[in-house]
C-alpha cells in the first residue's frame, strides 16, 4: 500500500462533524514503518487535533523520531497545505529535505518539501543555552 492509500484509509476514519473536512495523513519512518491518524474534533472546538498530529503522536507512541515521508489528503478543490501548527510539529521529526505529499480526493496532488512549508523553522539551534 503506497503512503498516499494509507492517508486515504485512515481520512475514513475521520471525526469532523464541525467542519464536515475530514483529513488523512500517514508518515513513513526511516525504519520503513508507516503510521496514520486523522483529524478528530471536538464540540469545544479548539481541542480538535489534526489528522499530521494524530500520526506524528502514533509514530512517536511507537518509539520511533524520523519522518523519511509524508502524505496528506483531503476532500478540498486543491491539495490543501498542513496548518501552521502541523508543519511546526513536522519539522520536530523531519528534515527540511522531506517530501510532503498533499492530495485531494479526486486525485491532485502536490509535493512540497518541509523547509518549503516552514522556511526560517525555529529549532533547537535557536535555544543555545538550554
Ligand atoms: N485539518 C487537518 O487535520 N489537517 C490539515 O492540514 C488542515 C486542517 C483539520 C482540522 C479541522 O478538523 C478541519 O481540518 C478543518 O480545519
């Protein structure tokens, strides 16, 4: 099963009765694992989580740290980019060379790479002294 058909999976999984956009997302690790979530909302509706946390969350669950690849997937008219919040938490495990793939359900697609999604990313190196 290719990243894009495991996003594709678990988006059918999703919980979004608020917005009705449900959202796939699968990371591929260095060590060839594959680990999916979906975004799951919630009447208060900042505690809603996004389908890129959902599977980051899985991925570190199990023990693992290095994103390789991404996959994301969405019912949009375009291939809809990770929120601001996702593409910081996507820069935690991945490096800015990693090749993120966006998708509609109709079948667009688009890859971007993680230091296109977050250019200038704060990161560890900006904390000398902690
Ligand atoms: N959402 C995601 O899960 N990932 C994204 O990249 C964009 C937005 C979710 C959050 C919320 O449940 C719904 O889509 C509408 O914003």
């Amino acid at each position: 099963m290719s990243l894009m058909d495991a996003a594709r999976a678990v988006r059918e999984n999703a919980y979004a009765p608020y917005s009705k956009f449900k959202v796939g997302a699968a990371v591929r690790t260095a060590s060839g694992n594959v680990y999916t979530g979906c975004n799951v909302e919630n009447v208060a509706y900042p505690e809603g989580t996004c389908a890129e946390a959902g599977a980051i969350a899985a991925m570190i669950a199990a023990g693992e740290r290095e994103i390789v690849e991404a996959a994301v997937i969405a019912g949009s008219p375009s291939p809809v980019p990770p929120c601001g919040g996702c593409r910081q938490k996507l820069a935690e495990f991945a490096t800015g060379h990693v090749q993120i793939t966006l998708a509609t359900t109709g079948g667009e697609t688009r890859t971007v790479s993680v230091a296109e999604l977050l250019p200038g990313a704060f990161d560890a190196g900006h904390m000398p002294d902690s």
